[in-house]
C-alpha cells in the first residue's frame, strides 16, 4: 500500500469537521427515519424498492439546502455511483483498522470531511447481513433486481459499511 499523508486543514472561519459531522448525522437520521417508515409499510423488500428510488433524492435535498456534496460511499456499494475512489479507499482502510474516527482533508477547492458508517442495528442486516441468514429470500431478490451488480451484502454488526463524505466548496 503506497504512505499517504493526511494534512490537518488550517484553521478557518467555519468549523467544517464540526459542521460535517453535524450534516452527517442529519443525513444519517434522515435516511433511517425513512427506511424504518418503508420497512413498517411494507417490509424490507418494499424498503429496497424506496431506498432505491429515494436514498439519493434524500441526500441530494440536503446537500441543496446546506450547499455541500453530502454522498455514501463504499468500497462494498449497492450503488454504482456510492463506489469509493482511490483515496476515498485509503480513508476507509483507515476507518477499518481503527486508526482514525473521523476526518477532515484539505483539498485546492476546499475542505472533504470523512465520517464512518458501520452497521449499528439489526434491522441494517435485513439488507445488508449474510443472503440467506439474515436477508429474506423476497428481500434479496429485489436487491438483485435493483442493483445488478450489488456488493453490499454479507455484513455483521459493528462492522464499517462505508463513509460519509461531505465536499464543502469553499469560494476564495
């Protein structure tokens, strides 16, 4: 693995690691306050088809309201478009060694704020655990239907499922 360096941001105006994990836990709390109303209205295979359709429409909506990028990425996406990049990948090895919590780069354009996601409740493993053990056979064939190439499967609690990542642009 080539050594990377990660560069404490100066300090700045707006306190962007306070303001990212604030915005992340905002995104968090949205999405499963959603996800937990499509699996009461029609189960986990219902909730499949909503995050789907409404997962990235959420996040987008906040990241227009609060003028910051806010994606899910992994390395383990459902989402083609959630892929990690190169460096993205670095700073989840970091995450899954446990050598950093969360973390703020620098960047020429501004400032990328990183924060862990791990599978933190038993319901995420009606999606996300082992096919067959945890994930329901109507479940997993919706999954297959909707995410042809999907790779997030197969989890257990506690484990990292991917990050957060909020591009704040900052204009000189």
């Amino acid at each position: 693995m080539t050594a990377f360096k990660l560069q404490q941001a100066p300090q700045q105006s707006v306190n962007y690691q306070k303001l990212g994990d604030s915005l992340s836990l905002q995104a968090q709390q949205t999405l499963i306050k959603n996800l937990l109303g499509a699996i009461e209205k029609g189960g986990t295979a219902y909730a499949v088809d909503f995050c789907n359709e409404n997962a990235v429409p959420l996040t987008k909506s906040l990241s227009k309201k609060y003028e910051v990028e806010i994606q899910r990425i992994s390395t383990k996406n459902r989402n083609p478009n959630n892929a990690a990049s190169m460096f993205d990948k670095k700073i989840l090895d970091l995450f899954t060694s446990n050598s950093l919590k969360d973390t703020l780069v620098s960047t020429p354009k501004g400032y990328v704020y990183y924060k862990p996601i791990k599978i933190g409740m038993p319901t995420c493993l009606q999606c996300h655990g082992k096919p067959k053990q945890d994930i329901e056979a109507a479940t997993l064939k919706t999954i297959q239907r909707k995410y042809r190439f999907d790779k997030a499967t197969g989890y257990a609690m506690g484990e990292l499922r991917g990050t957060w990542k909020l591009t704040f642009e900052v204009k000189q």
